[in-house]
C-alpha cells in the first residue's frame, strides 16, 4: 500500500551469473601483414575524441528499414536526431549481444584491456561500467573490440608497461598499493581503509564546505586515510648533519640516480643520495645516548645525512623563556636576571657546546669528537654499571675539555682556556648551538631522547633494538622502490618531500597525536589506540566570544577576500589557569600572524579565528585576565580594509608580546605580583600598538571589567568536560579547535606555533 501509512521495508537479494570464461578467437596464421593492416585500422591514432562504440558520423546512415528487439531505429534516428549519436550506439550494442558467440580473430582482441579501459573512463559511472564489465567480460568482447582508443591512452599504457614487468598485478586506493590477493581486498578492510574519507567529507560539509571542494582537499591527504605518520623535521634552526652521504670519499664510486635502487636485492642499495634523513635529538650527559650517537655515526655510509640534536635536559621540557633583548627591548629594571645555564646540567651544556663549535669547523672534527667521547663513557660504564650520567663535577667537565682540546686546537694560536671559555659563552647565547637546538626541537615538539628517518619518530624503546635503525630504513628503501618503480618518483624529485607528501604533521605533541610515535616495547605492543576528545561548547555563548582573525595572504587583496568560493575556518579557544601558561599566547598569536600553510584546495580560502578566556578563579590572575579581556574587546570603527586588517594585527603583536615578557618574568618571579603584570601590559602597548591608537588600548586595560556571563558559561562548561582518562589537573590549560579538545599539563610539554596549525591540517 501507498501513501503515509506505507512501512518501508529493508531486505535483499541474490544474482547467480553463469558465464563462460571462454574467449572464441580465431589465429590466422596466414596474411600477416593484412592482420597488421586491418589492427590499424581497428585502433586509429587519431581517435582521442568520442569515446563511445563506433559513434556515427554525419555519414553514416541505415541502408533501409530496421527493428531490433522491437525498437524501429529508422524510426528513432529521423525522429530524433539530437540524441542521434546515443540511439546509434544503442543499436550497435544489441546488435553486439545479439552475437556474442560471434568467432573474433586474434588481431582483433590485441588490445581489449585497453578497450576496456577506454570505455569505463568514457563512461558517465565508471564504477558501475567496471561492474558490468568485469561481471560478464566475454559477453562485452565484441562490442570492445570495435571501440577506438585514444592515443594518450595508449601511450599511457605502453609507458606502464614499460616499468612493470609481465602478468604483474598492482591495486592501489587513495595512493596505498596493496597486493590483489592480500586479505586487505575483502569487504571489511576495504570499508576500514576507506572509512575516514567519507568521515572526513561529512565533517567538512558540516562546516560549509560544499562536497566537491571536500574531496579535492581530502584528494591533498596521500597514503591510506589514517592520521599522519611523519613529523615535519626541516626546521632552519636543525644543525648541519654530522654526516653526509654526498660529502663522502668513501661513496665516490655509488651511483648517483634513483633507478640503481631497483638493482638492491637482499640489501640496502649503495646511492650516493641523501634518501634518509636520520635525526638523532639526545641529552648527551646520558652514556646510553652518547653511545647510541656513535653507533649511528659507525653504521655510515648509507645514503643518508646524520643529524645530532643535543640538548641540555631542561630544553623541550620547559616553557620558560629568557628575556630576549632583540625582541623584547629593554628589560625592566626590577626583572632579576635570568641566569640561562644554572639550571642545565653542566656536562650536558659543554658537551653539546664542544660539539656546536668541532662541526662549525668540519665533519670529521665534530666525528672524531663524538667516537672518542663514546669510548670515554663506555669505559665508565665499564668500571661503573650505575653510572648513567656523565659525571656533573669539576672532574667531568676536564675530561670532556681535555677530549676536546687536541680536535680544536689543531693549527690554532689562542690559549687553550680562553678558547674553552669563549666556546661555552658563545653556546648558550642568542644565535648558539645549544639556543638553535632548544629552539628546534620546542618547534617540532621533539622529545628526549628520539630519533627521526625521514620524519618517522622513534622512541627510546622503539629504536634502541637490535639493528632497529636499519630496519627502519631498509623499509623506507622498500618505499622508494615501489616509487620509483611505479612512476612516482623520477630523477630529481625531492625524496624528502615525496616522504612529506604521504601526511605529515608540523610539530609533535602526545596530547595531539598520542599514536603517532614508535613506541617499542610492551607499551608499544598494546593496540588499543587513545581516542581523541570532543568538545562542544554551548553555541550561544561561544558566538558571543571576541574573536582575532589570522592574517592570511589574500587578506593584502581586500577584493578576493570577498570573491565567491568556499571558506573553511578553524576556531581556537584557549583557556589559560595560571601565568606559568602565558607563553601560549606568543604560540597562538605567532600562528595567526602567520599561518604556515599551503593554499586551500580548489577554491577553498582557509582562516583561524582565536579567542582567549582567563579562568581567574585558579588563581591571582585578575590583572592578567583584565588586561587580555581588553584587547580582544577594544573596538575600533573603522571603514577601510586595511585599517581593520592593521587594528587585528597590534592586537595579536600584543598578545605574542606579552606572553613572552611574563614568561621570562615568571622564570624569576614565579608569584609575580599583579602589579608587576600590569606594567608588563603597559609596556607591550607601548611597544607593539601604534602612536594614535595607544590612548584607546591604554583605556582598555584600566577597564576592570569582569569576565562577561557568557565567559562565566564557557569557563564552567570546560572545567566540567574534562579529558577521556579523568586525570585532569585543575590548573592544566584547555585548548579546543572546532571541537578537538586538547589539555595542556601545566608544567609538560609546551606548545609552539607549529602545534597549532596541526589540529587545522
């Protein structure tokens, strides 16, 4: 029955195909040259247009009357000739099945793969044309047999033909190849692998963003769909590498090309190219470390660069800064000073400052360096097992210092001491080793210790196995191999960015992507995966937030910014609950005052939008919060596009400014007194805003308003919603982007502008 009282049913069904799989061809093996002939002509070169089966031409016509299958085709042709080609080629296909037993020479199904492609990428629905096809193959033969194929077809397939080798198979979805018999192919798998695409166009579309341009940006996401599995290590602030592939005497006589990989067989093959870039990031007080670095260094050559990150053990683990004069001005008379190494561990700052100064010098300076210290601490761990630090006291550093001096002072005038006392100077100060290595590995959130190959991040317990490393890169070669062999990866491609291009994240941090890092061992043998945590704030107070804009390219054009086209926005909301937090804003800021990003996809124009909430209740942080609550809520009417454009951009060079000045005063003063901050504020508006706008930004920071009732709302929601495990910590900073909340443990590992965009991407 019809109508509203109608109950729709689900149900199924079943098809038996019985087919033969029989192709009924006849060899001549007379008349060769007419064979050739008449192939020819079967596959004209110049047919690259229509696609369909012998599409009729204005000459062709019927010589009288014909029926077929009831349907008068003289009567359809005349009646309507617009569609005249698709009723021509309606009659040709029943008049093929009508014959399907018909006996075909064997020139004439020389190229029926290739005329079968050509009819599933002409077809409007080339899935369901596949699915026809392959169903009942022999039954569509000769109808295939007389489609034309094009010439950029054919090239396309002699060229493939050329790099696979006969009766090979390849399947590959999305970018992942996979072996046509591996289990992967069944029903379930194939719906696991394409799962997170169709989740990823819906999340897309509930944004506004209209399908089409979501499939082109999930078109962007190569490999398998899953969460990115490299880490993005290029950084300007990464050190030369200790060892390079292409520097090497010993890999003089390598070859120099991508194809020599294909001739590797049972082994890693000798290229002289850095196809592996291993980054070793350590605190090199530790001997299991130093030995690991010269473990690396004795398993060169490879055709890879070595880099060695070292860093004292209060680099990527502290938020805290030091006053940067260049940035910050002048510091304030009654900001104590800072001292830079008394909290580092001494042994680790002159190794690593020994180290810094032996590579500016050369390669096999810094390598002696690093072999004759490994053989020092594995002679401590010798005679001490329970040494497991470099020895911190006066006696340690004159080892290091005596290893050191016969490396550095070859053909070197200047006293030995004066010369050691400049080198651990010079390693800590703006621009050193020490400060470029901290600095890099707080960019991409690299802990301590790991390793990286080609943007893979190891951890101890992951890498520290039995020829681990080379396994590693033995499965990278794997990679390479299938690139080179598949077409993906020609001579001179950049293979760093190939790697990058399979998904890649800017920076690492577990609360973000908890999986992404090689464990090892038992904890890396659990397969339960950590779940990411959702968030949804309350829609009516979270509209009524203040919100910072990014400042994207196509904002300096004010007329594209308004073109049609798809925006996607990210919105951030950080949540801040003690001063010791306040480095986040320099962190947010410094990504909305430059995005590092590729254009959208298609015509998709990408933004970020930030707002910041104060949660003064966890502690004395009225001032504080009163002084960021007023500059998102300064207002400032103006008209033109630019000058909106240059009010944003203060207000976010504010912000950046003081999270920095009231994290290096908080590394002196850990209570700093609310006055102390209010002078802070006053002297980031005095720095960053303009001359005629200081009087507006001045009176915003007087105003002493509380937090408004919709932040009251928002700041409960998000004390309420807490992590997925439960352990969170009443002062741990809260971030959510588009509903991925994020806790930040106050006193883990800091966030830098680089973690924020990784939500986004």
């Amino acid at each position: 029955a019809e109508g509203l009282g109608a109950d729709l049913l689900t149900g199924y069904g079943f098809e038996l195909a019985i087919k033969s799989s029989e192709y009924k061809t006849h060899a001549e093996e007379k008349k060769d040259d007419e064979k050739d002939d008449k192939a020819e002509d079967a596959s004209p070169a110049d047919a690259e247009g229509d696609l369909d089966i012998s599409a009729p031409t204005d000459h062709q016509e019927l010589d009288g009357p014909l029926e077929i299958d009831g349907l008068l085709f003289h009567v359809l042709l005349k009646r309507y000739p617009s569609v005249r080609h698709r009723v021509w080629a309606f009659k040709e296909q029943l008049e093929v099945e009508r014959d399907t037993d018909q006996i075909l020479k064997a020139w004439e199904i020389k190229d029926i793969g290739l005329q079968a492609t050509a009819k599933i990428k002409s077809s409007p629905a080339p899935l369901l044309a596949l699915m026809r096809l392959s169903q009942n193959l022999p039954a569509h033969v000769v109808g295939l047999s007389r489609t034309s194929v094009p010439e950029t077809l054919r090239k396309a397939g002699k060229a493939l033909r050329e790099r696979m080798r006969d009766g090979a198979e390849v399947f590959s979805i999305n970018g992942r190849v996979v072996r046509p018999d591996h289990s992967e192919l069944s029903l379930f798998p194939l719906m696991n692998t394409l799962h997170p695409f169709f989740v990823g166009v819906e999340r897309l579309a509930r944004l506004g963003v209209s399908e089409s341009v979501a499939c082109e940006i999930l078109k962007e996401v190569k490999g398998s769909g899953s969460s990115a599995g490299r880490l993005d290590w290029r950084s300007k602030k990464l050190p030369q590498p200790l060892y390079a592939v292409e520097k090497d005497r010993e890999t003089q006589r390598w070859p120099e090309n991508l194809q020599s990989l294909l001739f590797g067989f049972g082994g890693l093959s000798p290229v002289r190219l850095p196809l592996y870039q291993i980054v070793f990031a350590f605190d090199p007080a530790e001997v299991e470390n130093l030995l690991m670095a010269a473990s690396l260094l004795q398993q060169m050559p490879l055709p890879a660069n070595l880099y060695l990150v070292m860093l004292p053990p209060s680099g990527p683990g502290s938020a805290s800064v030091a006053w940067e004069v260049e940035v910050l001005g002048e510091k304030p008379a009654w900001l104590a000073e800072t001292e830079s190494s008394s909290s580092s561990d001494e042994a680790s700052v002159a190794i690593a400052a020994a180290y810094g100064q032996l590579l500016e010098k050369g390669r096999k300076r810094a390598q002696q360096f690093v072999l004759k210290l490994a053989e020092a601490a594995q002679k401590r761990k010798t005679s001490d097992p329970s040494g497991q630090r470099w020895p911190n006291t006066k006696e340690g550093i004159q080892e290091i210092k005596q290893i050191w001096a016969p490396i550095a002072l070859k053909a070197e005038t200047e006293a030995e001491d004066t010369m050691w006392s400049a080198v651990l100077r010079n390693a800590s100060a703006s621009g050193g080793s020490i400060t470029a290595a901290k600095s890099y590995a707080d960019s991409i959130g690299v802990p301590l210790p790991s390793v990286l190959v080609n943007g893979k991040l190891m951890l101890k317990n992951a890498y520290e196995g039995q020829h681990a490393i080379l396994q590693t890169v033995a499965e990278e070669q794997q990679r390479l191999q299938q690139a080179v062999y598949m077409g993906l990866l020609a001579e001179g491609d950049d293979v760093s960015s190939y790697f990058l291009s399979k998904g890649v994240l800017s920076a690492y941090h577990p609360a973000i992507a908890p999986d992404m890092a090689e464990r090892g061992g038992e904890e890396g043998m659990q397969s339960q995966k950590t779940e990411a945590v959702y968030h949804l704030l309350p829609a009516a107070a979270f509209l009524e937030l203040k919100f910072l804009d990014s400042l994207e390219v196509t904002d300096d054009d004010p007329e594209s910014s308004s073109t049609g086209g798809t925006s996607v926005s990210f919105y951030h909301v950080l949540v801040l609950r003690s001063l010791s937090q306040a480095y986040l804003l320099q962190a947010f800021a410094s990504h909305l005052l430059a995005p590092a990003r590729d254009s959208g996809p298609g015509d998709a124009t990408l933004s970020s939008h930030w707002s910041v909430l104060v949660d003064s209740t966890a502690g004395d942080l009225e001032t504080f919060g009163s002084c960021i609550r007023g500059v998102l809520r300064l207002e400032v009417e103006a008209a033109e596009f630019e000058s909106k454009r240059s009010v944003n951009r203060q207000k976010l060079s504010v912000l950046k400014f003081l999270g920095m000045a009231v994290s290096a005063a908080t590394a002196s003063d850990p209570s700093l007194p609310a006055a102390r901050v209010k002078e802070l504020c006053r002297l980031a508006i005095e720095k960053k805003v303009e001359l005629e706008l200081r009087p507006r930004f001045q009176a915003a920071l007087e105003d002493t308003t509380d937090a408004s009732e919709e932040e009251a709302v928002l700041l409960s929601d998000v004390a309420t919603g807490g992590s997925s495990d439960g352990d969170m910590s009443p002062q741990s900073a809260v971030w959510v982007c588009n509903g991925r909340r994020v806790d930040l443990e106050d006193g883990g590992q800091p966030i830098s502008a680089r973690h924020v965009a990784c939500p986004e991407m």
